[in-house]
C-alpha cells in the first residue's frame, strides 16, 4: 500500500507526504487516520528491498496443513442466486469502490488471496514473502450485472501491462489478477484480455487463475473511500457513479 515518508520543514513543524501515488487523482498525503498505526516497518528502503527479492529470507515458513488451506479453493458461499468474482488491479481501495458503483454488485469486500500464509496480516502480505495478491471479492447478481460487466470494470480500473505494480505502488501483492470460480468465468476471461490485447500496445501481464482462498482484509481496509478516506471525505458508492476515484482518500 501507501508508504509514507516524514519530511521536517525549514520551520521545524512535521508533514507526512506520501512515498507512492497512484494516479494523479490521489490525495499526497498517508492514507491511513491520524489514530491508526500503520503496519509498515520504519525502515521503508530496506522493505523495498525484500519486496524485490534481496536480503534476509524471512518468509514464514507455513505448515503444509496450513498451505494446503491457503491454497485451496474459497469455500465460502455467497448469498442464494449470488455469484463471486476475485480481481486484483492493485491498491484494493479504489478497486474496491470502483466495483462498489458497478450495478448489479450486491457486496464487496478487500482481502487477500493466492498466497501461502493461512490467515495472513496485512503486515504479511506487505512484507513480499507470502505471495498474496491484494484482491477484491466482489458478490454479483447475474441477473442484473454480467461478468462481462465486471471485466470491463476492471480492466478500465488499471494498467495491466506492468508486472507488480500499479503506478509507483510496487511489490507482488499488486499485481494484475483475475481468479474465476467456474469454467465460464475463465473462459469469459480469456476472452476479454484477448480483445484487450488488441488494444493495447504493450503485452499484457494480467494471470488468470482458479480462485483460491479467500481471507477478509481487516476491518480499517473495508469500504475505505467510501467510508472517507484519510480525511473523512466520503466518496460516493451509489450505482452508476462516474466521480473520479481519489485513491487514498
């Protein structure tokens, strides 16, 4: 996510501005209240580092009963004559309240997926050594949203042609990933990266893959935007909202 750095002004007085910014839309300033403790280490060079792959292996070292699990499949259930869908297209904050708007979305929720860790924290999944994705799962009437509808929704919320990273948000839980639940999931999702393939002018890094277990973000990361942010100014939910995202509030 966001790393936030402290600069001391020529006045002595403290500021925080942001290390990362993911779009031109987004707020420079540290995404997380003035209350909450990030979990971020305070040597942010040396994280980066080990996010790229250098220095002490600290991964954890997960039981094969545990990995076993991490791996499976998601086995929960959503709502009667619901549908899942797993994306991740970065940051699930703004990914979050763009699927929030699409209609025929019935929930969403921010968590992380396709890692080893069972039950991973969001320290975990920062620290570039469980392989987690930060993801959203989206619950969807396919009644009243197609999955192509979703497709789209997530394709125009990115670039997918960088690998690991959404703007200067770097590390291998941003990463471009689309996880189906059926086999017409999958195919719908072959199918839409095919066309956008033609589009684009760069090759595409998007992974599709089955979903697998799913584990719910902790509860500071749900709704964020929607809930207001850094700065407590709520950005609008409602179906069929055009506003442009603020990415961290």
């Amino acid at each position: 996510m966001l790393r936030s750095l402290t600069l001391a002004t020529s006045s002595s007085s403290i500021i925080s501005k942001p290390f990362f910014s993911l779009s031109k839309t987004s707020l420079l300033f540290s995404p997380f209240p003035s209350n909450q403790t990030t979990h971020f280490p305070t040597q942010a060079p040396m994280n980066i580092l080990k996010n790229l792959g250098f220095g002490a292996n600290n991964k954890p070292t997960p039981s094969m009963e545990n990995s076993a699990i991490a791996q499976g499949p998601d086995d929960d259930v959503p709502a009667s004559g619901q549908q899942f869908s797993q994306f991740g297209a970065g940051c699930f904050w703004s990914v979050e309240l763009a699927f929030q708007r699409v209609p025929g979305v019935t929930n969403t929720e921010a968590g992380y997926t396709q890692g080893f860790i069972h039950n991973p924290s969001y320290e975990d999944v920062c620290s570039g050594t469980t392989n987690h994705s930060e993801v959203v799962r989206v619950q969807y009437d396919p009644k009243e949203s197609s999955y192509d509808t979703l497709l789209d929704a997530f394709w125009s919320r990115h670039d997918p042609t960088t690998l690991n990273r959404q703007g200067n948000d770097v590390g291998t839980q941003y990463r471009s990933g689309i996880y189906f639940y059926t086999p017409e999931q999958e195919k719908a999702a072959l199918e839409s990266m095919e066309n956008q393939q033609k589009i684009l002018n760069r090759k595409i890094v998007t992974e599709i893959l089955p979903a697998k277990k799913f584990y719910s973000a902790e509860e500071y990361h749900q709704q964020y935007l929607a809930k207001g942010g850094r700065f407590g100014c709520k950005q609008s939910a409602n179906k069929g909202c055009n506003d442009p995202i603020r990415c961290y509030g």
